[in-house]
C-alpha cells in the first residue's frame, strides 16, 4: 500500500480550501483518508500564520513509516523546517513556449522586412548618383 502525505481539496467554487491528508494513493484526491494532518489555505496572505497549518510530528512519524509528500506538501514541510531543503533544478524556467517563440521568430521576420523596406532606398540613392560620374570618366 503506497502511502501518500498530500492535498485533498474542499471549500467552494473559486474558494479553495485544503487539508493536508495522509492517504493510500490509489483513492480519489478528495476522497477516502487515514488522518488529517492539517490545513492550507491559500487564500490568506503568504506571511500569515493561518495559511499552513500542520501537525509537524505526526507528519514526521508518516514520513518514516514511508508515506511520500506530494512536491507542494514537501516544499511546505521544507518551508516549515521539516524537510531538509532541496536544490531544484528548471533549466527551462523563463524559456517562452512554443508558440511564443514562433510569434516571436515572426516579429523579428517582420521587423526586419521592415528595416530592409526603410534602408534600401538610402543605399540606392548614392548608387545612382555614381553611376553616371563613371559614365562620364569612361568617356
């Protein structure tokens, strides 16, 4: 049996609210739960107290019997000082997406279109000029 140390969901429509559970991992998120271990409540401002609540001990004693936290409980277990911090890496953190990327590989396409439509004619206009001097030289 896989236990699990995670977020089961209450409170109404665009209200959140959680309870932090210890479950079998095989029943539903909110569903069927062997103990409560605390509450969150992100609705409350991040350095409030209210916000995360939890029983540190008991999580402690489901921790060694070899219940796993979700990523979000572990960083609130690391925030509260249960959990030794780890490092995380995301190299692709702040990397646009896919579609962003091609909107923008199609804005620099414009964008230089644009600069080589505004440049030629001042390239050109010297050019012309020249030619006919040439034209006279070879005369």
């Amino acid at each position: 049996m896989a236990m699990k140390i995670r977020l089961a969901r209450g409170g109404s429509k665009k209200r959140p609210f959680y309870r932090i559970v210890a479950a079998d991992s095989r029943m539903p998120r909110d569903g069927r739960f062997i103990e409560k271990l605390g509450t969150y409540n992100p609705l409350l401002p991040k350095d409030s107290e209210e916000r995360v609540k939890m029983d540190v001990e008991k999580v402690q004693e489901w921790i060694s019997k070899g219940a796993q936290p979700t990523d979000r409980v572990r960083r609130m277990l690391e925030a509260a000082g249960a959990l030794p911090k780890t490092e995380r890496n995301n190299p692709n953190k702040g990397t646009p997406g896919k579609k962003a990327q091609e909107r923008a590989q199609e804005k620099a396409d414009k964008a230089a279109a644009a600069e080589e439509a505004a440049n030629p004619p001042a390239e050109e206009a010297p050019a012309a000029e020249e030619a006919p001097a040439e034209e006279a030289a070879s005369e």
